[in-house]
C-alpha cells in the first residue's frame, strides 16, 4: 500500500504485510466502537458503595451496589463513595504499622496535642477520630478537602471542650466525658458546614500533663499511697493494743467478781456458822461458854513451848524468865 | 456526488466546532462566570448542567462552589491582660459572587492572601481586647480539681469568670471579617481557634506553677495521712485509759459492794450477841496465833486456872 515513493528506502521483499480485505475493515471498526460504548456505558458498584450519576454535570441521582448502565461517551459520570468505610484520623500521635505490636512513628506532634485547660494549665491529649460519609452527595459537592477540614474541627473541638475543664478533670475526672462531648460538638460543625460527614467515635488515647509536669503528678499519686499507709500503720498499731486491753479489762472485773463472791460466801458461812452455835449457846449459855473456853486452852496449850504459871501475889518474875532464856540459847 | 458528500462533511464539522463552543457543562462542585475576550461580564452560572453561550467570543471562567478552607499560621498576640499566647486558627469560606471574586482577587491564591490579612487582622484586634481566659473557655462550667479533701475532688474557686468566651470570640472574629470580605465576593462560613498555647518562656512558667500546685497537693496528702495517724494514736490511747480504768472502776464497785455486803452479813448475825461474837472470835484468834513458838503466862486467877489455888469460888 505504502510501497510506492522512493523504492531505495524499502524493500518490499523485507516487509511483507498481509493484505487486509477491505470487507472486513467496517465490521471490525464497528465491534471495537460497541466494545467501547459498552465499556462506557456498563459500569458497577461494590456493596459498601453508592454510585452518584451526574449528566452533564448536574447530579441526577444515586445508585446502589450492582451493574447498572449510564448514557456515554463523558454524558453521564459516576463517581463512587464508599458508605460503610471507616475512616480513621490520629492526633499527636501516627501509627506506622498497625499489627499485634503496633509501631509508632517517632515525631513531635505536640503542636496537636498540646493544649490549655480551663485552669490555664495544659495537658497533652492524643486521641483518634472514626467517622463514616453519611450523605455522599453533601460529601461530593458541599465541600473541598474534607479530610483537612475533618482535622481542623476535631483539633477546634478538642480544644474548646478541654478548655472548659480543669487539668484534673481532663486527665483523670471527667476523661470518659470528653470523648463524648467532642464528637458531639466535632458532629455540629461538621453539619454546619455540610459535610456529609457521620462521627462514629471519638477515642481519647494517652492523655497526660506535659512532660516536664509528670514527675509533680506522680509524686500527687506517690503521696496519696503513702497516706493510705501511714493510717493503715496506725490502725495496725492501734489493733494491736485494744482489743488486748479489753480482755484484760474483762479478766480484772471477772476477777473482782470472784473476789465478791469469795467475801460475800464467806460472810454468809461464817455468819450461818456463828448463828448456829449461838442458838445452842443461848440455851445453856453458861456452861457452854465454859466448854468452849476450856476446849480451846485444851487445845492451845498442848501446843505452847513454854508455860508459865504465875501466883498473883507473886512479884517480880520478869527476871527469871530472862534468865531462863539466856540458859536455852547457850 | 463527490463535491456534495465533502460539503456535508464540512458542515458536520462545522456544527460540531461551533455546538462545542456554544455549550458547555457545569460540575456540582463549580460555578461560573462569562468572558468577552477576556473581559468579564458577569452571567454567573451556580445551577450545575448545559449551558449555552456565545460561540468563539465568550468563554467559561470556573470557580468552586464548595465550602472552601483556609488554615492560618500560628501568630503570637498579646491578650488583653498581657499574656502572650500562640493563636492558629482556620476558616472556611467560599466564592459568593465570582465575578467580584474574578474582578478583585482573580483566583484563590490571591483569595488566600487576602484571607490573611483579613482573619489575621481581625483576630489580633479582638485577642488583644480579650482576657486569655475569655479565649480559652467557653462557659462558666463549675471545675473540679483533685484531692483536697476527702472524695478526692473539690471545686476550683479562686477562677475568673468568663463574659464571653472562646465561642463569642469566634464569632466575633467571623461577624468582624465578614464586613470586610463581601467587597472581594467572598462569604466566609466560620471561625474557629484551632491552637491556642503559651509561648515558650511563659509556657516554662506555668510548668513550674503546675509543679508547685501538684506538689501542695502532695504535700497535703502526706500531711493528712500523718494528721490520721496522730489522730488513731490518740484514739488507741483514750482507749486504752478508758478501757483500764473502766475496769478498775468496775471491779472496785464490785468489791465495794461485796465487802459492804459481808460486813452486814455479819452485822446482822454477830450483832444478835456482839458479846458472844468476841467471845467466839477470841477463841478462834487464840487457835490461831498461840502456836509451837509461844510462850504463855499464865496468873493464877485467871479463868483457866482458877481451881489450881481454890477449889471453889
């Protein structure tokens, strides 16, 4: 076809091109220009996705998962939206490598997590936020670069929920509140801005007061568990001397009582005893009397070492006693 | 007819160059403006679709008609009582009358700039007439603190109160910089704070503040726990007096009691002949005390020997 021209250029014997027959040109021509109005009219949709159908530009309508045919050639454009991702965003903080052990990137995103409080202090706060696209539509036309406009009001919301709450109160108090609080607020702006952007959760990760604070608040928790100790030593100690002292005391009144019972019997023998001799005695009151006077000397003065008899009329006795004591120790 | 098949051609072509050039289609996301050579003359097209124009003389300029964002750079501004703080705040705006747009900054470079000045501006002027604490809180919400006392938490009282707060002061930049905006045709939607941070050498300032308020607290908690301690140890001594000399009181009421009531036991029964009764005792006492080691003297009138001299009376 193209052998004509200048004949020093080409070998015909070299190329030797098959000779196409002009019948079959058209049929070929026409199957690739169905194949492409084909292509370009058949498209489809994954499950988690939507379909969202422009003409000219213009939204006309949305279609779900499945194959569905658009009119071509560029009148028609489909973009999809994934619908039932979970789109997750980090602040101060990226992972590197989610897994088993997930690995951090090394780096200072203080400028995103430090923040003030309410009392003019300031913490650090890493957090997550998980959202979905809820309207994929708003998604598509109300705003550009939503992805930067999601960090912002996240960082915004952080911020004015933290500043409204003690240092406190964001590390420890109220830490399970803010998540909530933030995502509530984070949910308005982003309506606000129609966005089309559904907040599913908002995590708080670590949330600590600067570095150079740490030590102070540990030494705040190192004091509070040295107090609990201190009472519990006191306590201890105090155990250990009461209840004693209690049973001693029980033991000291436990004895007076045996010591009231001892008299108090005593008292009651003796008393019965002497009521006793003394009904027999005021029957024979004389003689008895006498009885017992004797009974008793008869049982004394078996006893008596030395007896001395001595006549009334008789004087001076006391000398001869001594010297009956001077012969017994010799 | 070869001339007449090549004529239709041409005009097929024709048709096609000028139908391209006389419509053309506007996206969800934009908005546009005609140019006559070059030379804008408004007709904004906002409504997404076909559109028609002047072939060859107009053409399409585009803008976005999505909210569009803005993120200042952090600015260090004095707050109305003196205290230097870094303020990164961010907008969002868009194009709300294009051809203005077109005619005052050309683009959204030159939107971009301008958008600094403005918000920059306007930021400076209402953080340096407001207290650091209107910037940072939002509302006079009651704040805890921890461990004054003994649930662990107390109220933070000694706190300026808020009259505005960072949501008015937010509005009041967007109020402010949206006097000003409209004249380059363009609306911005919000403001918000983003950062708001001490600067470095006041930030070392209220490290060590904080430090100093963690370490009172700390100290407080020791101070309580020894407090207790002295207080327990107190207790267990009251105790224990209390306890030792309640005893004693007791078992000195018991003896009291059982001696008084031997004592009237034996009133009672000796008083009948209190005679007899040292008759009896003496007796007893004489068993008693008269033992091996004695020595007895005995007169002979006394009762016991009275018949050794005399046989009768």
């Amino acid at each position: 076809m193209a052998q004509s021209g200048r004949p020093g250029q080409f070998n015909p014997g070299d190329m030797e091109i098959p000779k196409i027959d002009k019948k079959f040109v058209y049929p070929v021509v026409g199957v690739i220009l169905i194949i492409w109005l084909l292509l370009s009219s058949v498209y489809t949709i994954d499950a988690d996705k939507v379909g969202v159908i422009q003409r000219f530009g213009r939204y006309t309508t949305t279609t779900g998962s499945g194959i569905h045919l658009k009119i071509p050639f560029g009148i028609e454009k489909v973009t999809k939206v994934s619908i039932k991702n979970n789109y997750k965003q980090e602040f101060g903080f990226r992972t590197q490598k989610a897994g088993v052990r997930t690995q951090y990137k090394t780096g200072n995103y203080l400028a995103e997590s430090a923040m003030l409080t309410g009392d003019l202090n300031t913490a650090t706060v890493e957090w997550i936020v998980q959202f979905q696209i809820k309207d994929p539509i708003k998604y598509l036309f109300k705003v550009r670069r939503i992805e930067s406009t999601i960090r912002n009001v996240c960082e915004a919301a952080m911020r004015a929920i933290v500043g409204d709450k003690s240092v406190d109160e964001v590390i420890t108090i109220e830490r399970e509140l803010i998540s909530t609080e933030v995502a509530a607020l984070m949910q308005t702006l982003l309506d606000e801005y129609e966005t089309g952007i559904d907040v599913i959760t908002v995590n708080l990760q670590d949330v600590n007061p600067p570095k150079a604070v740490q030590d102070a608040f540990n030494a705040v928790n190192e004091a509070e568990q040295e107090k609990e100790r201190i009472i519990n030593d006191a306590q201890k100690a105090y155990n250990k001397v009461i209840p004693l002292s209690r049973g001693q005391a029980l033991k000291k009144i436990s004895q007076a009582e045996g010591y009231a019972i001892n008299r108090v019997n005593r008292a009651k023998g003796e008393a019965t005893k002497f009521m006793a001799i003394y009904k027999e005695y005021t029957k024979a009151k004389e003689v008895t009397r006498r009885r017992m006077y004797l009974e008793t000397m008869l049982e004394i003065l078996p006893n008596i070492k030395d007896l001395y008899i001595i006549d009334e009329d008789q004087e001076g006795i006391l000398p001869l006693l001594q010297l009956q004591k001077g012969k017994d120790s010799k | 007819m070869k001339i007449a098949q090549a004529g239709l051609s041409v005009l097929v072509f024709l048709i096609f160059i000028i139908a391209n050039s006389a419509f053309y289609v506007v996206d969800e996301t934009e908005q546009t403006i005609l140019l006559e050579f070059g030379r804008p003359i408004g007709k904004t097209v906002t409504e997404a679709g076909l559109h028609m124009k002047v072939p060859f003389i107009q053409d399409v300029q585009r803008f976005e008609k999505r909210i569009l964002e803005w993120d200042g750079d952090q600015n260090q501004i004095p707050t109305e009582d003196k205290r230097f703080i870094l303020v990164d705040n961010f907008a969002r705006w868009r194009i709300k009358d294009p051809l203005l747009f077109y005619q005052s900054v050309i683009n959204e470079t030159g939107a971009q700039s301008r958008l600094d000045d403005i918000i920059d501006g306007v930021t400076r002027d209402i953080i340096t007439q407001s207290r650091l604490i209107e910037v940072v809180r939002t509302s006079n919400r009651i704040m805890m603190a921890t461990g004054e006392n003994e649930s662990g938490v107390v109220e933070i009282k000694d706190i300026e109160q808020v009259k505005r707060g960072r949501k008015e002061i937010a509005r009041d930049i967007l109020k402010k910089a949206n006097e000003i905006a409209p004249k380059y045709g363009i609306e911005i939607v919000d403001v918000q704070l983003k950062h708001i941070n001490y600067i470095e050498s006041v930030r070392q300032k209220v490290y060590e503040r904080m430090i100093s308020e963690r370490l009172r607290i700390a100290e407080k908690f020791r101070s309580e726990g020894q407090g207790e301690r002295a207080r327990i140890d107190g207790q267990r001594e009251k105790d224990l007096q209390a306890i030792e000399s309640e005893a004693y009181r007791k078992a000195q009421e018991i003896i009291g009691k059982a001696d008084a009531e031997a004592i009237s036991i034996y009133a009672e029964s000796f008083g009948r002949d209190p005679e007899f009764y040292s008759f009896v005792k003496s007796l007893d006492t004489y068993k008693k005390t008269l033992k091996d080691n004695s020595t007895l003297i005995l007169k002979t009138d006394s009762d016991y020997l009275r018949y050794i001299k005399r046989q009768t009376r």
